[in-house]
C-alpha cells in the first residue's frame, strides 16, 4: 500500500494513529487532513488507495482563526459517500471512538453505524474499528487492514 | 409528476401536503435526476418528512451547482423560467448548514460571506422584505463575531445551534401555538403526567384540556430539538465534542506520555509495561512484578475513573440514570411560569424564545454542578489513586531503587490537575457569554477582523488611534453587542455609500479622561450625498431618536443606523450615536462621555 490519507481531528489520536501506520508500512506517502473541508479537499488531488477516518470532525481545520464550524457528528460517512460518489477507487477504514448519543433510540450505536456505512460504500467499506486508546485492538484491526491487498 | 410538486411547493410550502413526498424523493434519489425540481421536492422531503436524509440533499445540491457550471449558489443566474424556484434554492435551501457541504467554501467566515451575498440578491429580487435581511444579516455578523471569540479567546465546548433549532422547528410551534390560542381549558379533573416527575408522591401533573395538552407537546417538541436534534442538539455536542475520545483523550495523555498506563487487549488484560520494566531490569524478577502488578493495578482503576465520568456528561430526560449530570424532566413548577408566558405572548416565536432561555438557564445549572464534579470528584478520585499508587509502591520501593519512576509519577499527578481544570473549563458555553472584556481598541480591530473576513477582504476598514492609552474596558456582554453594532456600520457604508465594496472606510479613536469617541466615514458619490443633504440626513436622525427602540425591533425589525444606535446606547448606558455628512464623507460618531 503506497498512499494513505488519515483523517482525523484529534492531535493526540493522530499522532498514534500516524505512528502506527508508519510502523506497520514504512516508505508509506500518509497525507492527514484534520476536518471534512480539508480531506475533501485532499480527496479531489491524490489517489488514496486507502482513507482511514474518523466519523466526526469538524467543518474545518481549526486555526486560531477559524473555530472549525459546524461539528459534522457523522462527517466521515459524508466524506465516504463522496468517495463513491467521484467513483474514487479508495478502501475506507472508520476508526471511531463514537459508542453513542446519550440515548440509544435517538441514534446509531456501532453496529447500526457499521450497518449503515457498509451500505453506503459498498466493497470500497473496508472495517469500523473502535478507537479505545486504553486497549490494543484497535492496532490489530488496522494492522490487517493495512496489510491486506 | 415531480414538476407540478416542485412547481406548488415553491409557490407554497404547505403544499407538499398534497404530494407522495416520500415516493418522489425515493425516485429522485433513485434516478439520480439532478435538477431543480428534483432539489425543490428532495428541499421538502427533509424539511418536513425526514431530516435524517439531509446527506442525500447535500449531495444533490453539490451535483446542481456542478451541472449548471457554478461553483457557489451566488453565481447562479436567476432565469423567469423556474424563477420561484430559483429564489427557494437561494433562500431557504442555501443556508450556512447547507452551503458548508461544499468544498469550495475553505472556511466559516467564507460560508457566512456566501450567505450575505445570497441576502443581497434575494432583496433585490424582492424574495424576502427588508426586516428579514436586516434580522438574518445581524444574526451572520454576530455568528462572525462569536466565531471569532471561540477560536480566539476561549476553550469553551457547550454549543447547542438554537438558531438553526429554531429554523427547524418554527413552523411546527407556530401551527401548536395557534391551537393553543384557539382552545379552551377543559374544566374536568382529569390529568395528566408530564415525564419525570421528581417525588413520586407528587406526579409533576397539570389538568388535563386543549391548553395544556397542547402546551405540553410544545414543551416537548422544543425539548427534544434542543437535546436531541442530531445536528444541532445539546447531546450531539456533549457526544462529538468532549465524550467521544476527547475527554479520556486528554485525562490520559500525560499518563501515556509518562509510560504510566498500559493498554489492555482483547481478552482485557493489561499489558506488561515494557517501558518501566526496561528502565528497573537490573532489579529482581520479584520486585518487577510487583511493579507491574501496581501499574496494572492503577491502569485498571484509572479507566473505570474515566468511565465514571463519562457517564456524568450524558443526557437524561426521566428518572432512570442517576449518574447523569444533565437531566431533563419537566416539573410542575417549571410548567406554570411557561403556561403564564404563553398566555401573554403574541407570537408563537415569544413562546419559543421564553422556553428555549428556559432550557438554557437549566443548562447553565447543570454546567455549573458539571465543572464542580470534574473540579472536586474527578480532582479528588484521580488525586487519591495516585497515593494509593504511590503508597503501593512505597512497599516495593522499600527493597529496591525506583526514584525515576516515583518522580514521573509525582510530576504526572501535578500535571494531571491542571489537564482536569482545563476538562472543567470545557463545560461553558461556547460563543456569546464567554467573550471575554476587551478594550475599545481591541473591539474596534475585532470588529475590522471579522468584517474583512465576511467580505473576503474586500473591504479593509483602516483605523487610526488618535491616543495610544485609551484603556476603556468593556465587559463580554457588551462587547457582543458593540461589535455586531461597528460591524453594521461598515455593512452601512457598503450598502449606501453608492461605491459598493469599493468603499473605502475609515474609523478613528480617540479618547480622554473625560470620554471617548469612535468616527467611523466613508465617501459617498454625488448622487448619495445630494438625497442625504435634500433631506435624508434630518429623516435618519428623526427615526434615530424616535422613542421605544426595542418595541420597534420587535415588532417592525428595525432598519439601518436606527437598529445600530440601538445596538450601541444599549450595550453602553450613555454612549451616543451621531451621523453627518462632513466634506463628501458620510460620518457616523459613536461618543462617551
């Protein structure tokens, strides 16, 4: 896998993530955008083989002068149903640490989530995983993911 | 088919009534026709059958602009053929929320000049009135303003979209609120049990009749948005902003940097913590194990810690979870003081706005309880952990040498306090209330920064400070308003000047002892400045002065300078406003003093 882009809002789980995906494919191009515009953006320019995103980010990068606008809470699935829309050959991996709203019927839980996004994107869905940054699992799911042709 | 609905429901919104919306939007999403009258039916789907398929008219939207060659709504060209639905598409389907999907907007300030571009035409072309310009133009400044305040200023994360809550939900309260003008109050003594009623011995219950059944289902209606709405809601937010990683994102950090805590696998077993074995390996296999056995110990604990506090930060509107902070129910002597507002207010949009402060002073309350549990509890539970690991360790420690790991710990727990005032910090209000005190210089470039960023730059405000040491402070509350009153100013001079966003503005400060002024004047062509001497100027400052601002807001809108004098004299008792026409410049003079 030589071209990767990681979207992902949260400094602190980019830079695992990022340093994880450098471990497992070292001469990888790993591009990051940190919000739905960015990745959009990045989206129209490179060919990723491979998306790894979170569900949700904010509307923009957010910068001393831009708060990052509207909190997209299912971003990612807005970003991947662009993906299929452009007819870009890209497998995408949700690494989420969304469990969900307050209130079960008011929203998707993981599953429902995993359900919905496998039907948004087809063959191009490649894994949900659970972002928990006290276990380990979510580094193994990634790492067949990864390392998957 | 598709057309005549398009067709009726841009002449009509209440005629989608009329049409099988749910199998025209299902054909439309399955033909993949993209056209107006596709946009117009898919528009009415969302709004008024369901708005969890917003993605599929954000989609539809993109494809629209791409089709007919534009990038941006604004470049659109408005044609008499399918001219109503045109104007729809503009007014009410290309709104921030909508216009942030597109990927050429790069930013907030971007979105909000797209929208102000969009006002202008829709005015011009006579598809909203000029109080509904003035209304949207001020609320878009003021959304620049608080933007501003949240990226600069603070860390602030509670944010609940009212306005968009009350877009949403507006006409559903205004049919209620009709029939709840229209009924009368049953005299019979049934009841009936509004959720949540806090002593069971005492149903919160009221009468039941048309009134207040009628009232009930408006309480929930407005409840249910602003908790629940999905993209607006006060649980979104807690969810998406602080719950989901973010929290135990940031109370674990230092713990990671410091190698303090392992991660578990799936089986939920904590790791060994290689990092700390390393450091110690010249100590016995014994006393490895015990610290180990101690870290694991305090991984455990620690994330049941954070499990804990998670759970406080969920919402519940019922009895059913009592570790939830941000409760809900509705008590009876909650529901009379809106019972009395309903029966004064006017409009259904009073009503709307007396519940929608009522559920924010409710936040407010459980914001409050929210930052003193993370403040003392979370404080207190994580602060004792630590001395039971330091006490546990102790025990080791009395057979080998382990100071490097004790130090990292007692760094860590220092570190940590400071991590879990800033997670306190995080449950206030994000935009309005928490823009800080400013002084007039810093409001004058706030406001400059804001506008330019509006207008894309085009229009660059220059300032002078006639004296450097003007120290007027301004509290946050008032800053909110002076801001969104400078920037109308300038929106002013634009608008009127007869130069368009060529104008070139100039504002000046200065100030003494005694008081303070900020002149704000732009040139105006010939033909302007001829109305404004013929007459304009006298009629202006007549209306400025008028009597009953306020009431003349509410109900007529208010327009122009008048609304900015009342914006300025009510965000500062005894400021003045002035205008005047001062050779060719059109001159507006705020003063104090």
């Amino acid at each position: 896998m030589d071209r990767v882009l990681l979207v992902e809002d949260s400094d602190y789980k980019r830079s695992r993530v990022q340093e994880f995906v450098v471990s497992i494919l070292p001469g990888v191009h790993l591009d990051v955008a940190a919000s739905f515009n960015s990745a959009a953006q990045a989206l129209d320019t490179g060919r990723y083989e491979l998306v790894v995103m979170d569900i949700s980010l904010p509307t923009y990068d957010r910068s001393p002068v831009e708060s990052g606008g509207r909190f997209r809470a299912l971003g990612g699935r807005e970003l991947a149903r662009k993906i299929v829309r452009r007819r870009l050959q890209s497998r995408i991996v949700f690494l989420t640490q969304f469990d969900s709203f307050s209130d079960d019927v008011h929203s998707h839980n993981l599953k429902s989530l995993a359900d919905t996004l496998r039907a948004d994107c087809g063959a191009q869905f490649a894994a949900l995983i659970y972002f928990d940054s006290s276990t380990s699992s979510w580094k193994e799911q990634l790492e067949r993911v990864l390392l998957s042709k | 088919m598709l057309a005549v609905c398009a067709e009726s429901i841009a002449a009509n919104e209440d005629a989608y009534g009329a049409f099988p919306l749910s199998a025209l939007a299902d054909y439309v999403e399955s033909s993949s026709s993209c056209d107006i009258d596709a946009l117009v039916v898919l528009y009415s789907y969302v709004r008024n059958v369901d708005s969890t398929r917003d993605y599929v008219l954000n989609e539809f939207y993109e494809e629209y602009l791409r089709v007919n060659g534009v990038s941006r709504p604004s470049e659109l060209r408005l044609e008499e053929r399918g001219r109503e639905k045109l104007l729809l598409l503009l007014r009410d389907v290309s709104v921030p929320e909508m216009l942030d999907f597109l990927s050429v907007f790069k930013s907030s300030s971007e979105v909000r000049a797209e929208r102000l571009k969009i006002l202008d035409i829709l005015l011009k072309e006579r598809a909203i009135d000029a109080d509904r310009h003035r209304a949207e133009v001020d609320e878009t400044l003021l959304q620049a303003v608080i933007d501003n305040g949240a990226a600069q200023f603070n860390a602030h994360k509670i944010f609940v979209n009212d306005v968009a809550i009350r877009r949403k939900i507006s006409d559903e309260i205004a049919s209620l609120f009709t029939v709840y003008k229209s009924s009368s109050q049953a005299i019979e003594e049934k009841f009936i049990t509004i959720d949540g009623a806090g002593d069971q011995d005492q149903a919160a219950a009221v009468v039941t009749g048309d009134k207040n059944t009628t009232l009930v289902k408006i309480l929930s209606v407005v409840l249910e948005a602003f908790l629940y709405d999905d993209k607006h809601g006060l649980d979104k937010n807690l969810s998406v902003e602080i719950r989901h990683g973010f929290f135990a994102n940031k109370i674990r950090s230092k713990l990671e940097e410091r190698h303090l805590i392992t991660e578990k696998d799936e089986a939920g077993n904590y790791a060994l913590n290689e990092y700390w074995a390393g450091i110690n390996a010249l100590l016995t296999d014994e006393a490895l194990e015990e610290i180990d056995a101690c870290l694991r110990w305090f991984s455990h604990e620690f994330n049941s810690i954070i499990s804990l506090a998670e759970s406080w930060m969920k919402i519940s509107n019922d009895h059913s979870d009592t570790t939830r902070v941000f409760k809900y129910e509705i008590y009876l002597d909650q529901f009379e003081p809106v019972r009395d507002h309903a029966e004064r207010s006017v409009n259904h949009e009073e009503l709307l706005d007396k519940v929608i402060e009522l559920l924010w002073e409710r936040t407010e309350t459980h914001l409050e309880a929210m930052r003193s549990r993370i403040d003392t509890d979370l404080r207190h539970q994580v602060d004792s952990l630590f001395l039971q690991l330091i006490a546990k360790l102790d025990d080791v420690r009395g057979q080998a040498p382990i100071a490097e790991l004790m130090g990292s710990i007692n760094r860590t727990r220092n570190d940590i306090r400071e991590d879990i005032s800033a997670v306190a910090d995080w449950f206030r209000r994000d935009g309005v209330t928490s823009i800080s005190s400013r002084t007039l210089q810093e409001i004058v470039a706030i406001s400059i920064e804001c506008y330019n960023r509006l207008r894309g730059n085009q229009v660059r405000p220059s300032v002078e400070t006639e004296q450097d040491d003007i120290e007027i402070m301004l509290d946050g509350r008032q800053v909110r308003s002076f801001l969104v009153g400078l920037m109308n100013i300038y929106e002013n001079c634009t608008r009127h000047s007869g130069f368009g966003t060529d104008t070139p503005i100039s504002v000046t400060l200065s100030g003494s002892s005694r008081g303070w002024s900020i002149r704000v004047s732009n040139p105006v062509t010939d033909e302007v400045l001829s109305r404004l001497e013929e007459g304009g100027l006298l009629g202006a400052r007549e209306r400025m002065s008028g009597p009953a601002y306020s009431q003349l807001m509410r109900t007529e809108g208010g327009s122009g300078l008048r609304k900015v004098s009342t914006q300025l004299s009510e965000s500062i008792e005894g400021a003045k406003v002035g205008i005047d026409t001062v050779l060719g410049d059109f001159v507006v003079v705020i003063s104090h003093g």
